[in-house]
C-alpha cells in the first residue's frame, strides 16, 4: 500500500475542448515497468475511443 492505495493502481483522465473524462481505478500487477506498459497501453486505447467519438460527433 502507498498513500492509502495498492501499488500498481493508476487512474487515467483526458481532457479536451469537448471536455474532460477520467478512468480507473486500474490495477496492473508487476513490476514497475509492467505497470507503466499496462498503463500507456490503456491511456492510448482511451485516447483512440475518444478521438473517434469526438470525430464521429462533428460529421
């Protein structure tokens, strides 16, 4: 535990013109480098869904 949280929690937030999102709470077991690679691999699949719904809602 860390601050009250287990390790390998990680929350994620985007946030745009359109407005702002948050994810999570994630928990990715491993090591710290498996955390971060959980992570950036979650952050950008988010990103992808939320550039294509703001692209879907302009056309």
């Amino acid at each position: 535990m860390q601050d009250g949280k287990a390790v390998g929690t990680v929350y994620i937030g985007i946030a745009s013109p359109e407005g702002a999102r948050a994810w999570g709470p994630f928990m990715f077991p491993g090591s710290r480098e498996r955390v971060r690679e959980a992570t950036v691999v979650e952050a950008l699949a988010r990103l992808r869904e939320a550039l294509l719904a703001e692209g879907g809602a302009r056309a």
